[in-house]
C-alpha cells in the first residue's frame, strides 16, 4: 500500500481553511492530520503557499455530440484532457436523444464511444427529446444504468422541444422514481415567434439572437416550468445555464417555499456581456449561446444569487465550436448558428479569480464548482471534497499564479477564447486523480484513459441529507 501526504497547503473545504497533513492511501483520502505530523509517508507533495482544493466537479457538458448538423469541437479524449487542465477531474456529460431515437440506444453509444477514451472520471444525464410512452417507460432502466437524470427542453421546436403534456408526463414519471429532472427553460413558441418576425423583416445578424430570446422569456418558462413540477408531484428539479434576473426571481420564490429547487449559472453569463454580439461576424459567432449572454444589470444579479446561494453550482455548459466551421455564406443567419461556448478548462481558473479578487469567499469558490455539484448529482461523498473516505482527487492552485487565456493558451480544440479578454489571477498548478497525477505546472504527466464511468446514484443528500456511495465500474 502506498501512502502519500500533501504537505504545507491550505485545504479548501465548504467549511472553511485547514494548514494540515492531507493523507492519501491507495487512491482514496485516508485523514487530516496536524501539520508535519506524518512522518512514514513513501511520497510527500509540497504545496507550500498553495490552496489544495478537491478535485473539480463540471456537471454540464456537450462532448462529442452533434448540433444544428455540426459535430462539437472537442471529443471525450481532447474535452477531458482540457477539463484535467483546468483542475476538472469529473465531468458529467449529455446524451442526447433527437425525435424517433430510442433513449438506451443512444445511452449505450455514448458509453461505448467514451470508454478509454476519458482522461478523468465521467458520468452522463440523458437528453429526452422525444417524450413518448415508451421513452418513458425507459426510465427505470436509466437510473439501473447509472444515470438518474434527465434533461428537457422547454425550447427548440421541431428538434428537443417538449409541450406542457410532455413536460408534466415526464416529470410525473420522474417524481415517481426519484429521478432529477433538469431543465431549458426558455419559452421555445414565443422565441420561434419572434425569430421568425425578425428574419422576415431582414434582421438577421448576431445581435437579433439575444433581441428575441429577451429575459422575459427565460422568466416565463422558469415559472412555468416549477408550476408544472409541483403538478407532477415535484421532481427534484434543476435549472442549467440560468442567465437573467427573471429566472432568477422565480427560483428564488420556489426556494423559499421550501421546494427541492436548484440552478447553475455558466462562467459566460458571470463574465461576458450581450455587445459581444456587436463584433463583426467571425468574431461575434464565438459568443452565441442559449439562453444568450445578457446585459451588466443581469450578471451584477447573477454574482449576488451565486454569492447568496439562490444558484448552487457554476457549470461550463461546454459545447465548443471552431469559427471554421461556422462561415459557409447561408450560415450568416443568426438563427441558423448551433449555439455554444468553449469553457472546460477554464471554467475553475475564472471562478478561483473571482474568489482571490473577494467576489466570494473560498469556501463558496469550493462549493459552487465541486461540492455541491457531487453532491446535487449523485457523486458524493467520493467526489467533491476530500473528507476521509473520498477519492483522492485534489488540484493543487497557486493563488500567485497567472492564467492566460488567448486562443494559443488553452487546450479544448478550438480556434479562438471567448475569454481573451479577461486577466485571470491565481492558476492550476497540479491535478490528481485518485492520486495519480495528471497536470503538473501546464504539462500532461498522466496516462489518457484513467477516467472511468461513475454509476451515480438517484436523489440528491441536499435535500435529504443522507449521503449513500456512489460506484465506479
């Protein structure tokens, strides 16, 4: 047996800062001990002036997939060495199924398409966006698979949308099994709508994106979609990609109601501004995503609720495109763009910035990026923190750091950063994975397959408060 001790650091945990021996024993934390106390250790990590973190937790990504009939840019191998380098040690990945597709047959693909091909540890929710009987009659196979989440989309008709009939039928199924049910909420009719006008008057430039997917139709849909929910006997229910002050209110009502109620926001949403889109064309295309990025009044909102804890977790919603693919002339039409932002990597360096520069404290920094999202997903208590008992799953950040983030700087396979323009503070000094190394000082120093499939379990220990193992296999 092989022990191994972090040494010198501070352990960032959600309840605080901790100078300690951190012990390792064969991949899994073994205890806290006080400060150069362990003295038989066959390996001691200095991470003096360092803050020793868990392991980070991105529980929404889009790897491998195919959007508006364009393949993202980074695949399970590329997309999750780039999580590794930016502190990311476990992913949670979507699946997704179109119209006509049978929900386990597209489940089964992806697992056979991201085994050994995963650089750290990974689970997946499942898109349902054919809500049919016999999807539904699915579902209990689902969390058997390891996956009890299911994602759908109030948005997007034609393609992922689901009607008031589908969304209550599935969420009735879901209550019913314990099932997490996530959630696009954007109005999908009223944005066709709207698009639809702008593209017959001529309006079809990046800044017409965010002119007809306005905040009130985000509102809308968050309100109606919690209504819904506690029709169907509420679901634990989790908003994604949440980006305005109006969802934010009606999360906020359904919070302090009492209901089983929790949203992300995305990194794009706390940093970037809706003028992006007044860039010229091949710059502004980086930056469409849905729901779009919203006005100062919306991110300043967004930064309380995180700091207050109306939003749970800070996710990348990475689904990454490169501007060559994007360009074809009768693709200069803003509703025919696939929509996402590139954010995998640096994800955890843009948060650990705001947190050195006081805009949260360290332990929130820590709840919102790894913990609570173990927690709200069925990965704790392995994943998210390193109590005893956990895998040994830590990233070593260096708070005098300095990440760069130019389009050269990162390694997601793309061709551009939508965050160049930002300086970040503090960077990932060194990544393990169930105490193998991975990352050290920006150089890959680990194998490429040591990520392995996390059957995750039902329910959420935020709202009952019991912690139950997850597995990996």
């Amino acid at each position: 047996m092989t022990t191994s001790v972090v040494r010198g650091g501070t352990v960032l945990s959600v309840s605080g800062a901790h100078v300690l021996d951190l012990v390792m024993r064969d991949g899994l934390v073994t205890s806290w001990c006080a400060l150069g106390t362990v003295t038989a250790a066959d390996e001691v990590i200095d991470a003096t002036g360092m803050h020793v973190a868990p392991g980070f937790v991105d529980v929404h990504t889009h790897l491998e997939t195919v959007v508006a009939g364009i393949s993202t840019a980074d695949d399970f191998v590329t997309g999750t060495r780039a999580a590794a380098f930016g502190g990311t040690t476990t992913v949670v990945d979507f699946v997704r199924q179109g119209p006509g597709e049978d929900l386990l047959e597209r489940l089964q693909d992806a697992g056979a398409r991201a085994r050994g091909r995963c650089a750290v540890d990974y689970g997946f929710h499942q898109i349902v966006g054919d809500v049919r009987e016999s999807s539904l009659a699915q579902f209990e196979k689902l969390m058997a698979a390891g996956v009890p989440s299911i994602k759908l989309f109030m948005a997007f008709p034609g393609d992922l949308y689901s009607d008031d009939t589908q969304l209550l039928n599935a969420m009735e199924h879901a209550a019913g099994l314990g099932l997490t049910v996530m959630v696009h909420a954007e109005n999908g009719l009223a944005m066709e709508f709207l698009r639809r006008r702008a593209r017959d008057r001529g309006h079809v430039s990046l800044p017409w994106h965010a002119r007809t997917a306005p905040p009130a139709v985000e509102g809308e849909a968050t309100r109606r979609a919690i209504f819904l929910a506690e029709l169907a006997g509420m679901p634990t229910l989790y908003f994604v990609h949440v980006s305005s002050a109006e969802a934010l209110d009606a999360i906020a009502d359904a919070r302090r109601r009492g209901l089983p109620v929790f949203a992300e926001t995305c990194p794009h949403y706390l940093y970037l501004d809706v003028a992006e889109l007044d860039r010229p064309w091949e710059e502004g295309t980086d930056f469409v995503c849905a729901p779009p990025l919203r006005t100062r009044e919306h991110r300043d909102r967004l930064w309380w609720a995180l700091s207050a804890g109306d939003l749970s977790v800070v996710s990348s919603d990475h689904c990454p495109f490169c501007r060559s693919t994007l360009f074809s002339p009768d693709q200069r039409d803003f509703s025919k763009l696939p929509g996402g932002i590139a954010g995998i990597e640096y994800r955890v360096p843009l948060i650990y910035d705001a947190a050195l520069r006081g805009r949260l404290s360290l332990s929130r920094f820590v709840d919102v990026t790894a913990t609570s999202p173990a927690r709200l997903f069925g990965l704790s208590p392995e994943k998210g923190s390193l109590e005893p008992g956990s895998h040994a799953d830590f990233t070593i950040l260096d708070p005098n750091g300095v990440t760069p983030t130019g389009a050269k700087d990162h390694h997601m396979n793309v061709d551009h950063s939508a965050f160049e323009s930002v300086t970040l503070r503090g960077s990932v000094h060194a990544v393990y994975l169930r105490g193998q190394r991975l990352v050290d000082r920006g150089r890959w120093v680990g194998p490429d397959d040591l990520g392995q499939f996390l059957h995750r379990r039902p329910g959420t220990d935020l709202t009952s408060g019991v912690l139950r193992p997850a597995t990996t296999a």
